[in-house]
C-alpha cells in the first residue's frame, strides 16, 4: 500500500514569513551577541598568557585575556540602552553558557589520546597552554558573570537617576566599577585561590592579590574612558543606521 500522504502544513504564508524573517532590531541584537561572545572567548582562551608594563610610572601587570573583556563591558551597555537589562543579562548568560561549553571542548581534547605522528603539535606544548590556562579560564568566566551583572545593575540604576541624561556617566560609570569587582575576581580566583586548590601553577601569595587587581584595574580604567567614544559612536550606529531607539529611562 502507498504511504499515506503527508498532511497540508497549516502555516500559512504570513506566519512562515514572520518565522523566517528578522526584523532590524533582531538582526542587531543577534550581532551584538555574537561580538560579545567572541569577545568573552577569545579573552578567556589568552588569559594564560600575563603581561607587565610601565605606564606613566606604573607596572602594570595583568592576563593578556583583558585586552578584549571590556569590549563585552561596551556591548553590554548599548543592549542595556537599547533592548533593556533582561536583554542585557540574556547575553551574559548565553556567553556563560558558550564559555562552559568551549571550556568542556578544551578538557575533551586533553583527554584524547595523542596520535604518535612528527606532525602532530607536541604534546608538552599544546598542555602547557590549555592545561594550565583552565584555572584562568574558569576564573574569567566567573569574573564576567559577577561583573557584567553589576554594570547592568548598575547602567540601569545610573539611567533612572540622570532620567536618561548623561550618557557618559551610566556607560563610564557601570563599567569602572564593574571591572573593579572583575579585576578582584579573575586575580584572586585565577591566579592565586584557585591554584592553591586546583594546581595548575605556582599560586600567587594572597597578600600580592589586591596590588595585582589594582594596577591591572588601572589599565582597564584607561581602558574604560578610551571607550566611552564608542558608545556614543554606537548610539549614532543604531539611531542613524538601524533606525533604533533608546529605551526610556523607566523600561531598563
């Protein structure tokens, strides 16, 4: 017997036009998301390496992964402006989640076993990179968590208060002191608590942790006030170019 013929789909031509088409705003967004979290990935896979520097008189010593984690600081106050904190807060936890997940492929490579061929990477080195950088790596994520919920708070907070005035303050302002917790977080975690319980390198002494996350807080401070530009700079690109609108001050 022939199989009996499939049923008429009941979508009708509107409604698979509104499923298979994004508006402007949905398009946005979803490149938005994507910077932040290839912004996020590509800083917590460089965290290993560290990096120290004068500035103006001052070592600077920090992770190598923070030359890219404040530009999630930035993307994060354009959705905040733009689409509102749940939207905010949706793309941290789908960057949390993407990091978990990178972080999961990372530790399955490790555990393969290794092709004996001259060609391949040398073990040695592919270890010393990715073994060790797992305390880095966790300790970024739970520094992006804590402090990119904090500038959302905190963007937020400052928005309602100025009335939705002083774009300079909530951008500037969320994300110093958000990266100040981030700063605290990634030292005390990566660098020193977390090697003390987990292994992966000689734990830094716990009474260094609060100059380190100061003076790699300094270079992010810098950082952060380079940066305010874009939001503004952001703001033009989504009003002029996307034809988009910032939230009132009562919907963030």
């Amino acid at each position: 017997m022939p199989p009996p013929p499939h049923p008429p789909s009941s979508a009708t031509p509107a409604a698979i036009t509104a499923q298979t088409t994004f508006t402007t705003a949905q398009r946005v967004y979803l490149w938005l998301t994507a910077l932040s979290v290839a912004a996020l990935l590509i800083a917590d896979i460089t965290g290993v390496k560290l990096f120290s520097f004068n500035l103006w008189g001052i070592t600077v010593k920090h992770s190598c992964g923070m030359l890219t984690f404040p530009i999630t600081f930035v993307l994060t106050d354009l959705v905040n402006e733009y689409y509102g904190r749940r939207a905010a807060r949706r793309i941290v936890w789908i960057g949390f989640a993407m990091g978990a997940f990178v972080w999961f492929v990372v530790r399955t490579t490790l555990w393969m076993p290794r092709w004996e061929v001259p060609f391949n990477v040398a073990p040695d080195a592919f270890e010393a990179v990715f073994q060790s950088s797992q305390i880095m790596y966790f300790a970024s994520l739970l520094a992006y968590l804590t402090g990119s919920m904090c500038d959302i708070a905190i963007f937020g907070r400052l928005k309602r208060l100025t009335g939705g005035k002083m774009v300079w303050l909530r951008a500037t302002g969320s994300t110093v002191v958000s990266q100040m917790l981030d700063s605290l977080v990634v030292t005390f975690f990566g660098l020193s608590y977390g090697r003390m319980v987990f292994g992966g390198g000689d734990p830094m002494p716990i009474e260094s942790v609060p100059q380190t996350a100061a003076t790699g807080y300094i270079l992010k401070f810098f950082i952060a006030l380079a940066l305010t530009p874009l939001i503004y700079a952001g703001r033009a690109l989504m009003q002029r170019r996307f034809g988009l609108v910032p939230l009132p001050s009562d919907h963030v």
